[in-house]
C-alpha cells in the first residue's frame, strides 16, 4: 500500500504543510494526526477483513488514500483557524476551543458528507463498490474523529509553538499578512465577475469534452497486462476461432420440454448475423432443463454482444412451457455494467439528494448548495475527460506508466463519483464557511466575499495541492489500471474544483449574486436547527469583538 511514489506523496504534502504554516512543528502535528487516523482506519478495515471471505485488493488502497488525504486536510484547517485565534490575541485553551467549536463544526459537516457520499455506493448493489465505498467511508470517519478529539489535545499541548517563532511571543499581536497574489487575484475575481464567470465554466468545459467518447468495459479479456503470456494466448484464440471464442453465452432452458423448446430457439439463433456458432442442446434425464452455448461473432465487452444476449431475452425468451435465460461470464459481466450504468443515476439523486440538506442546513441557503453541486458537475467532467484522454485515447501515456489505451474501468465512474462529490463538498464548506462568517458580521456581500476568501484561500490551495500529491503517489505507483486510473481522475478533480470552482466561480457567483445568495424561506429558517460553525452564536454570548478584516 505504501510504495516509494506513495511514500513521496507524503513527503510533498508534508512539504507543503511547511511552506504553508512556516513552522515544523505545525506540520509535523498535521500531518502525525493524519497519520494516526490513517493507521487506525485500515487496521479496523483489515480487521473486519479478517471476519469474513477477505477484501479486494483495492479496497485497502482507497482507504488509505482517503484516510490519508482527508486527514491532512482536516488536521490543516483546525491548526490553521487555531493559529489565527493565536495571532488575534486569545489564550490558548480559549483559542483551541474556538477553532474546534469553527472549524471543527466544518470539519464534521464535511466529512459528514464525504461519508454520506461513500457509503450510498451501497445503493448501487454490487459488493465490490459496496465494500470499496464502506471503507472509504470508515477512514473518513476515523480521520474526523482524530480531527476532533486527538488534535485539539495537541493544539494545548503545542499552543504557540504551533506559530513561526517571530510571531509566538503574545505582545507581539501579530496577524497573518494575505498573500498580494491572492489579494489581487481576489480583487480581479470579484471586481469582474462575469468574466471569470464564463472563463472558468469555459476552461472546465473545454477539459470536459473526452468525456462524449468515453466508453467503459468490466473486465480487460485475456488480463490487464498486455505483455502477459496470459494475453498472448487470449489473442492467439482470438486469431485463430473468433473474437467471442473464449467468452459463450451460456442459453438455459427451463420447463417441460425444455429440449424442445432449446433446439428451437438455436435454430433461429442460428441464422442470426451476430452469432458465429451454436452447440449443441444438453439436457437432464427429465427433459426439464437443457441448455446450449452460443459464439458471438464480437468480443465480450462489444456492445452488439450485449445486443445480442438482449435479444435472446426478448425476442427468443420465454414461453408458457418454458423459460429461456442467459448466463456465462461474457453475460454477467455485461449486465453488471448495465446495473453500474443504471445505479450511477439513482445514486447521483439520493447522495446529492442528502448532502443538499447537509448544506442547506450548515449554510441556511437554497443557492449556496444548488452552486456547491453545479461546481461539482464541472468538476467532475473535467476530472474524466481528462482521464479519458490519457488511459483511452492514450495522450501522455507514458507519463503515468499506461501500458495499453483501452476503454475505462465500468466501476470508475462511480466510484469517482462519490469520492469527488465528498471532497467539493469540503472545500465548499471550507471557503464558503468564511464569506458568510464575514455576511454575518456585516459587511456587504462584495467586501464578505472579498475577506473570506483572502482568509481561506491559502488554506484551500494548501489542502489542494496536498491532496494532490497523495493522488498523484498513488498514480504513479505501477498499481492496477483502475487505481492509476481513479488517482488521475481524482488529482485532476480535486484541482480543478479547489483553484476554478471554489477559487473563481463560486466567488464570482456569490457576487453577483449579492445578499440574495443567503436567502431561504421564513418558515424553513424557522424548523432548522442553528450550527454555530462560524463562532457567531459563541461570539455573541461572550461579547467578543469580532475578529478584523484581513488587509489586502
């Protein structure tokens, strides 16, 4: 699970956590939670494991991607919030109870909706998914735990050794300075909205259009590895008896006189232009079950085999005497696609179904969610097409190791699917957590947006581009297609939706949008319950002064 790529992954994420905090030891509690929470989270998965008939080989692999991910993250915006609550003058249990009681709040409402995301894989009804969903969903859940309970007892134990040592005496009152690349770029952003509107839906329209020839198959025949003897004599067959030679659709007849009616529907079978060969009927000494194989002139994964085991269903299918089926692995492995095409649909509307109640009852707005999930779609096109150019088309293979441009795995794009959706949903709530702290404390809705995103953009690029460098470990690793596959596909998500969707069109979005952006309905703000995850509730108590705007 933990190759060298991997291994350097972590590296650059720990990096990346140096540069951002600019003190060792804030990194280094970041980034050993997160590891904690990873190692907890895949000794319960290999645990539960041990229970049962084992696990697939890479359900470990996405939980520790995941856990470890997520873990960073979360780990990094509670440190962070806890930092600023240093610099604006708070003691240090105050301060870390703050940044729990704010951050920690957006911490568990993320993850909340990661791990809605990945556990309703199970809608979906293959075990595979559902196994991979459920573990990815227990590592999150272990590393929010961690985030929450683990973390704040290191936040008082470190207190302002967690800051540069410049800014660690408390007479200093210092502030974390805005990045002039951000403040600028948040200017432009928010000073012309509509043109970064349509920029950035443009951009991630553009990556998104491989996605119209992608194509999709279960399994690879004669194995993955194109260079195995076990190809070479897949192939060989192929050559030599027809593409559908190693893969029959076994046709089952049961009733009286299956005999009968099995030797009547090969006939007509027989003729059709799609089948290469029919055997011969079997039966049982009761005549009561027969079968036959049938050769389809294309291979197992082509759609005019699935067009034909559709019409010996329909048209050669049943009678009153007897019933007419189809199995074999060319059979099931087709009808598990479809059953994956199918349960991709029902799975988008009941996972976003959920975590549009999770966001409207966080953000109290009908808008902010519909934009959170509209962003994500972009994302999400932009993620596959790109994955569909390189593992399918076969553009810049050799930089992630790609040994044959073949149709994508049918499981990706579920799979990709729920874990994308979680992860936008993160860095939704994280940058939009802010501009409505600001709504809240009055300022207009350009300056609210303007201030929460100076506050949270570093942040987000940061979780980003480590959240990057764990996928990118894994792409890089020489594993199974699917994981090289599901870690491009997932580098390229989490990047596009953090630097154009959270980091442009949202903010441009909100803008225009102006204080209409925070609407709900009177009799739905009255029956939801209020979540303090922005300190508003804690502040008004306590009568603190509210913190103040970060300078540009």
């Amino acid at each position: 699970m933990f190759g060298p790529t991997e291994v350097i992954g972590a590296i650059v994420a720990l990096l990346v956590l140096l540069l951002t905090y600019g003190t060792l030891t804030a990194a280094g509690a970041t980034m050993g939670s997160a590891l904690i929470g990873v190692a907890v989270g895949i000794l319960g998965i290999l645990g539960y494991a041990t229970l049962g008939s084992g696990i697939e080989s890479t359900t470990p692999i996405l939980a520790v991607m995941l856990g470890l991910a997520v873990g960073i993250d979360y780990s990094l915006f509670i440190v962070a919030r806890f930092r600023d609550e240093l610099r604006a003058g708070s003691p240090v249990h105050e301060a870390a109870g703050r940044a729990v009681g704010t951050a920690g709040t957006a911490v568990a409402f993320a993850g909340a909706t990661v791990i809605v995301a990945l556990g309703g894989l199970a809608v979906v009804g293959i075990p595979v998914i559902t196994e991979m969903g459920l573990a990815g969903a227990f590592a999150v859940l272990v590393a929010v735990a961690v985030a929450v309970t683990l973390l704040p007892v290191l936040l008082v134990t470190l207190g302002r050794r967690l800051l540069p040592r410049r800014e660690r005496s408390p007479a200093t009152g210092s502030t974390r300075p805005a990045s002039r690349v951000l403040s600028r770029w948040a200017r432009f952003v928010t000073g012309r909205p509509l043109v970064a509107l349509l920029g950035g839906t443009a951009l991630l329209c553009t990556l998104s259009l491989p996605v119209l020839s992608m194509s999709t198959e279960l399994l690879v025949p004669g194995g993955d590895d194109p260079k195995s003897t076990q190809r070479a004599a897949h192939t060989l067959l192929t050559d030599a008896f027809g593409a559908g030679s190693q893969d029959p659709l076994i046709v089952l007849v049961q009733g009286d006189g299956a005999t009968r009616t099995a030797n009547r529907t090969a006939s007509v079978l027989g003729a059709d232009p799609a089948v290469a060969s029919v055997s011969p009927t079997t039966a049982d000494k009761d005549d009561r079950h027969a079968y036959f194989a049938v050769l389809s002139r294309y291979g197992p994964t082509d759609a005019a085999t699935g067009d034909l085991a559709d019409r010996i269903r329909t048209s050669h299918g049943s009678t009153d005497q007897a019933t007419v089926s189809v199995t074999g692995a060319a059979a099931v492995d087709l009808d598990a696609a479809d059953q994956l095409d199918t349960g991709l649909i029902v799975y988008l509307f009941c996972v976003i179904g959920l975590s549009l109640l999770l966001l409207i009852l966080m953000f109290r707005s009908l808008l902010v969610p519909l934009l959170a999930t509209l962003g994500f779609l972009l994302s999400l096109g932009a993620s596959m097409g790109v994955t569909t150019a390189v593992f399918q088309w076969g553009w810049a293979g050799d930089l992630v190791r790609l040994a044959e441009a073949r149709p994508l795995s049918a499981m990706l794009p579920l799979i990709v699917t729920g874990v994308l959706f979680g992860l936008a949903m993160d860095y939704q709530v994280f940058m939009v957590s802010r501009i409505q702290e600001a709504h809240r404390r009055g300022l207009p809705p350009f300056e609210a947006v303007l201030d929460g995103f100076r506050r949270a953009s570093v942040i987000v690029i940061a979780a980003a581009a480590i959240m990057a460098a764990v996928f990118a470990g894994f792409l890089l690793s020489g594993a199974t297609t699917l994981v090289s596959s599901m870690s491009l596909a997932l580098t390229v998500g989490v990047l596009a939706d953090a630097l154009i969707v959270r980091m442009v069109l949202v903010p441009s979005l909100l803008v225009l949008a102006g204080r209409k952006a925070w609407w709900l309905p009177r009799w739905l703000d009255r029956i939801l319950p209020v979540i303090d995850h922005d300190g508003s509730t804690t502040r008004a108590k306590t009568k603190e002064t509210p913190l103040t705007p970060v300078s540009s």
